[in-house]
C-alpha cells in the first residue's frame, strides 16, 4: 500500500494502466515534459516515451478531435483539458461527435476516450479555471461523468474509466489533489462506474454529494451529531451520469429527509435532477422539501469572495437544519 494523494493516485492509475495496456496514450497541454500543469503525468513521458505521452498545440478542440479519432481506430486515449473552464471548445467533439457516435454507427463504433480535468473551487484560481459544468455532461446522453473523492477513489475510478469502452469525462477536484492522503493499494483495481457508495451510515437525513463536497457533507454530519443527536447518511455519488438513483431512493425511503451538495451553480443543477426523481420516486416517503446546498447563480467569483460563495459546513448545516425542523 501507498499512502498517496488524490494526484499521485491519478498518477499511479495511469502509469498502471499504459503499463498493463500498450493501447493507453496520454495527450494534452504540458502532459508530456513538464508531468502536467498539476504534476498528475509526472515521470510518464520518462518512461513511455513521446509516443504514447503526447505533448500537444494549445488547442482544445484539437485534443478531444485526436483522442476521438484515436479511440475509434483502437487506441486508449486519456485526454487533459488543463482546467474544466477551457472545455467549452471541445464541446462539440464530445456532445456532437463523441457521444453518438455509438448510436449513429449502430454498434460498430465505441469511443474509449477519457477526458481528464481538474474543476472546482477552493484554491484561489484566475477566472475560468474554477468553474464547475458537470450538468452540461448529465444533459448528454452517452457521455459518462465520474469525479472521485478521495485518493482510493480516485485510482479505483480512473481505471474504471480507462477501461470503459464509452467516452468518461472523468473531473477531478482541485481542492482535494493535496488536501490529504490515503492508503492506495500498489496495483490496479477498480471501482464500479454507475455506483455511489453509502460513505457514512444514518437514519434521520439523507446528505448527497460528490467530489468536493464529500467532505464537506462529512464534516457536516458530525456536527449534527455532536449538536443534536443527529445520525445523517452521507452518500458519495461518484458518478454524476449515470446517476445511481437507486441508492439515493433507499437511503431516502429511510431517513425521509433529503439535501443535496455541489459547488456547481444551483440552476438547472446535478441538485435539481436530483431532487426531482426523489420527488418522482419517494414523495410520500418525503417529510420536509428536498433543499440544495450550491454555489450561487452567478459567474464564478473573485477571489476575494471565493470562500462565501462556495457551499460550506455553515450554509450545509443551516440547511439540514431547516430540512430537519420543518
């Protein structure tokens, strides 16, 4: 076992994947010489050479257009899009092309591509590098979206999607790359892509969340319990599309009570989708409003007013709070 960080654990799944798989190419901006602007390929270039770690132009478009071109003619191709603000130029390579291509070709075609990016806010960033888009994603049938949230996690889900043969937009958070460490194991493994995982047991508040706010709904929990007695289920979603609703309604069946976390902005949000198939599913089991814990309608902020405009333990505990005393 390692004890790693959520980066080296990115690290570790690629170098274990191109090493078990010679059909594993990784691309983008700085991947290559330099390890990654976050050192997530560092020593990768070192040991498999320029052909498989593909230093590329400053050119979105043109990375997710060559790891498609490269998915459909038998490669592996693991793409980085240095920040998710930049993605809005691949868009049409993943939603246009990428994601049908499956259901145009009837079958004869699969895009094995990951598209690895860095989102999320919590470390002071210039404007456009913190944005969170996933409902973009969740609104494109035929493009998975994992993010992880921890350093096992992290390793278990990338080679899940490295292996998966639709495309994976795979979103790691920011804040956690070197926030703590975990005990990762030195070999490949994987974690089941369509999943949550019930991360704390509880009976009296369901809480749902996913990559940067898992530790926030965490941390949260336990003051509920320390303030009120409070035993709150927090659930890890892992992957945002598909959805694992199936968890989500059980525990909600159970606890009656529901809040949902992302830093994303709360319109048209994971949250909202969320929240309507509980309603769709589990009304009668529901005894106060489903309430979402977001980031604000608004474009992401300076870095000024960065910490009030991401959800917290504050705001996700005034919310649980009003959900539990309706």
């Amino acid at each position: 076992m390692a004890n790693l960080t959520l980066v080296q654990a990115v690290q570790h799944a690629l170098k274990t994947e191109m090493a078990l798989d010679e059909s594993v190419i990784v691309l983008g901006e700085d991947v290559g010489v330099n390890g990654g602007v976050f050192r997530a390929t560092d020593g990768l270039y070192d040991q498999f050479g320029e052909d498989r770690v593909i230093d590329t132009p400053l050119a979105e478009s043109g990375i997710i257009g060559t790891a498609l071109g490269l998915a459909i003619t038998g490669f592996k191709p693991v793409a980085e899009i240095q920040f998710m603000g930049f993605i809005y130029e691949c868009m049409d390579a993943i939603c246009s092309q990428s994601a049908r291509l499956y259901m145009r070709s009837g079958g004869k075609f699969n895009v094995p591509m990951v598209i690895r990016t860095p989102y999320g806010g919590g470390v002071k960033t210039p404007e456009m590098h913190s944005d969170s888009l996933e409902a973009l994603f969740l609104h494109t049938p035929g493009v998975k979206v994992v993010t992880p949230s921890s350093p096992y996690e992290a390793k278990g889900l990338l080679i899940s999607a490295i292996r998966d043969p639709d495309p994976v937009l795979f979103m790691e958070p920011m804040k956690l790359y070197r926030s703590f460490r975990e005990e990762v194991p030195e070999e490949a493994y994987t974690i089941p892509l369509g999943r949550a995982r019930v991360v704390r047991e509880g009976s009296d508040l369901t809480m749902i969340a996913y990559g940067p706010t898992v530790p926030t709904a965490e941390k949260t929990a336990e003051e509920l319990e320390k303030r009120r007695g409070i035993r709150a289920e927090v659930i890890d979603l892992r992957t945002i599309a598909p959805l694992d609703m199936d968890t989500i309604i059980q525990s909600v069946e159970k606890t009656n009570r529901a809040v949902i976390i992302h830093e994303a902005v709360k319109s048209a949000g994971v949250g909202a989708e969320i929240a309507a198939q509980i309603n769709e599913r589990a009304i009668l089991h529901l005894e106060s409003p489903v309430l979402r814990v977001t980031g604000f309608d608004t474009p992401y902020p300076p870095n000024s007013i960065e910490d009030e405009w991401l959800p917290n333990i504050e705001r996700t505990m005034w919310t649980a709070e009003k959900v539990l005393d309706f």
